[in-house]
C-alpha cells in the first residue's frame, strides 16, 4: 500500500498554508517540519505532557493526537500566533518572564496556550482554577509554583490594562 | 513515535461515514477525538489501514432534551458537555464524571461516543453511561439499532459493535423526582490518569427522606463498568443510613472480579471499589437530602 498524499490548506495564525501530507504525518510534525513553527515542542507525541498544546479553532489541544490531515479547513494559532505582529512577547509571555516561569523552556509554549485559553474565557481565575488549566502539563524544572504566578500576574495586568 | 502507514477519508455525513467503513472493510476504523486512538497509533498497539474521521459530520455534535432524556450526538465533545447548562441541570452526574476525564485539552476534543466505543473498563463515562441505564443508538449502511450500555460493553476496549457500526447518539435518563443527588469518585495515580478505580451513584428520596430508587456501579475493579441494578433495588423504601450503604458497598465489591497490574494490586482494587461505592452513595444522598432541604437551588 503506497498511502496517497493529501492536500491541505489551514488558517495558522491568520495565514492560510497550503501543502500536501501523508496521513500519517501528525498536526505538530506539519508545524514544525514544514511550515518550521519550531515554537510548538513536541514531548511525548502520546497526549501525556501537553507540550505540543494548540489552539485548534480557539479550543486547546494536543497537536501530537491530531493528524495534519485533519486539519483542513480549520484554524490552527500556534504560540507564535500569542505575540503581537511585531514579534514582541505579549503579557502573558512577559509574565513569565518577570516571575521566572521557566527554565528549560521546553513546557513553556504549551504553558502558555493553556493559560491564554484560560485566561480569554475567564480572565479573573483563583489559583484553584489556574492549576486545572495547566493540569494537563507536565514541567520538569520549574515545580509550577512561578507558572502559576505568572499567570496570577498576567491576569491582574490584563485586568489592569483592561484590554487582551 | 509515529503511527503506521494508512489511508484517510473524511465523512460530511453519517450515511457517508457508514458507506466508508463498510466499503473500506476490517482495518477500516472510526476516528472521533482521536485522543485514545491517536496514541494508540502511535504505540503501534492500534494499525488501522483505514481512518474513516466524523469529525466534521454536523449531525453527530449536539445536545438535546427529549422525551425525558437528554441526548448527544456522538461527537459531541466532552467539554461541551460538561459545561452545558441543561446538561448540568437534568444529568449532574455527566459533568461530575467528567471533571475526571484526562484534562481540558483532551476534553476539547476528545467525544462522548468516542469514549464509549473504545470501552475502557476504567473510563468515567462508560461507567455513567452504565449506572444510568442509558440508551445507545448505532448506525450502519443495514440501518438503525439501539442497545442499553451494559449490553455495549464485553471487556477491555472490547464491545458489542460490529466493524461497520457506529455509534450515532447517548441518552441519559433524566431523573425527575424532586430530590436527586448524585456523585462521582475516582482514586487515580494523579488526577487526569487513568482512574485505578472509580464509583458513581445516584440517588431519588420522597418527601421524608426514604429511598425512592438509586442507581450505582464501579468502574475499573472489573473487565467492563459495572452496575448494580439488583443491590440498588434492595434501597427502595429505606432510609439511607449509613450501615445500609456500607453493607451494599460491601455486597458490591465482593461481586467484582478486579484485575492486577503494576499499579494496584487486585486486593486494593476492591478495597477501593468497596469504599468509593460507599462514598459515591453517601454523596449523592447527602446531595438528594440537600436538596430536599432546599439548600441547593438550581
Ligand atoms: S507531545 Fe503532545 S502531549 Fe506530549
Ligand atoms: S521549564 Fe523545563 S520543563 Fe518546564
């Protein structure tokens, strides 16, 4: 059996792609390999650690269960889709930064999907409520104490500014 | 770890999907969520040379209250049911047990039939599915049929559907007496694993407090969730004391037949079956009763 290529075209963050992929090829490995958003980390590939998280039309996902060939037609926002058009880091991002929510960085693209899908939908979370949002990712360095901080901050900041 | 070669087709229709999986033949499979198929594939212990994805098939995602039952369509993702409003209201058990269910990512995704099919003895919703009694309508190219869910389940990831059937539609029997409470348990390694063992119940009291009728069941002590319609009719006209629930929870575990494994032995499994049956009803009962006292108004 000599699987067929199939052609795809997904909206990643704001820009259609194009291009054509065996089915197996799953949704991380197309973002990465091809298109090279090296910002999605890919960990487990087995739905355990929650690096490879996505927005997928809003909602986050694990891009590692999810074939590329999946996504036609949909919406996929990638952590580089979380920074402003200039590139810069938005206040989520600074917010890591300022509590030193990482170290290796290699959870961090996942971490912060996780609490941007968080924080759009409510954007005044308890810890409680934090901890359940990034409960399907895994950090090995940070011990999550500074994770959870930085999301406390970004809201209050956001909150602040009164715009996202 | 990447899954094996195979081929891929997307249905924009039941009849479609149906049509696929009879035409495509045995390695042919459903792929809803994905988010138990897809790891599968990747450990290789799952090599379908077909997908059929139903994904994008509108008819299989809603939420519906009909005919004393409330109603999804099979794709209906478990996030969304869980935070759906009727769903909270006439089924609370459905969002309890899903509190349980991995995390929110794979809520997202992951579907109501979806878990159903793959019948893992440890999942949280073939349990509810089990202890609700609820209804399981499946499609294929020869029609329409429809099952209770403890006939849908035969052991591990093993069920009663044939190769070219799919699930179309769960209905969860609404309880309408006025005071029910229900509740859901589950011990797992950390909370979003799989469960080692869980216990759901659900309880219906008259006016004074005696039982009017109460369903429960655990899940993972056995190769299927398990219910126990019999031990729970015997509750019918008590008064829920502590001491009956105990000796029920009791009369339950010992009927389990658990498995072993690396992470609990087949001891400890119905040791937890016998304490979270227990807990699960005293619970939903302190739930009922609180209602009844109108100290819950939803
Ligand atoms: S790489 Fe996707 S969950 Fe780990
Ligand atoms: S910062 Fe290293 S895994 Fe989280």
């Amino acid at each position: 059996m000599t699987p067929r290529g199939h052609r795809i075209s997904v909206e990643v963050n704001g820009h259609l792609h194009e291009g054509e992929v065996p089915a197996r090829l799953t949704l991380v490995d197309w973002l990465r390999d091809e298109l090279h958003l090296s910002g999605t980390h890919v960990g487990c590939e087995h739905g355990i650690c929650g690096a490879c998280s996505v927005l997928f039309d809003g909602e986050a996902v694990r891009s590692c269960l999810m074939f590329a060939v999946q996504a036609d037609g949909h919406r996929v926002t990638t952590v580089e889709g979380l920074s402003g058009e200039d590139g810069r880091p938005g206040e989520l991002q600074d917010a890591f930064c300022e509590t030193h929510a990482l170290q290796c960085g290699y959870c961090t693209p996942g971490m912060l999907i996780a609490a941007h899908a968080l924080l759009r939908e409510n954007p005044h979370p308890t810890e409680a409520e934090i901890r359940e949002a990034i409960g399907g990712n895994l950090c090995r360095c940070t011990g999550y104490q500074q994770i959870v901080e930085a999301i406390e901050h970004a809201a209050a900041k956001l909150v602040e500014r009164g715009a996202r | 770890m990447k899954a094996a070669a195979f081929e891929y087709a997307r249905a924009s229709s039941i009849e479609e999907a149906c049509a696929l999986l009879r035409e495509r033949g045995d390695g042919a499979r459903l792929i809803a969520g994905g988010q138990s198929l897809a790891p599968m594939m990747a450990m290789r212990l799952a090599r379908p040379t077909w997908l059929v994805d139903i994904n994008d098939v509108p008819d299989l995602q809603y939420i519906r209250v009909e005919g004393e039952r409330l109603r999804a369509g099979a794709c209906t993702r478990q996030r969304a049911l869980e935070r759906d409003a009727r769903a909270i209201r006439l089924v609370p058990l459905l969002s309890q047990a899903l509190q349980w269910v991995g995390h929110i990512q794979t809520r997202n995704r992951g579907t109501a039939g979806g878990s159903l099919a793959h019948a893992d003895p440890s999942a949280e919703l073939p349990l509810v599915a089990c202890v609700l009694d609820a209804e399981v309508s499946v499609r294929s190219t020869r029609g329409r049929r429809a099952l209770r869910a403890g006939d849908l389940f035969t052991g591990p990831m093993t069920t009663t559907l044939a190769a070219d059937e799919l699930i179309e539609e769960i209905a969860w029997p609404i309880w309408r007496e006025d005071h029910v409470g229900s509740a859901f348990t589950e011990v797992s390694i950390r909370h979003g694993d799989f469960a080692l063992v869980a216990a759901a119940a659900q309880v219906a009291l008259d006016g004074e407090a005696r039982c009017l009728r109460a369903s429960f069941g655990v899940g993972g002590a056995d190769a299927t969730p398990v219910a126990f319609p019999e031990l729970a009719q015997t509750l019918a006209g008590a008064r829920l004391e502590d001491s009956i629930i105990s000796t029920i929870a009791e009369r339950a575990a010992a009927a389990l037949d658990p498995g072993e494994d690396l992470h609990a032995s087949a001891h400890y499994r119905r040791h937890l079956a016998k304490v979270l049956a227990e807990r699960s009803l005293l619970e939903a009962r302190d739930r009922a009763i609180a209602r009844r006292a109108g100290q819950i108004r939803q």
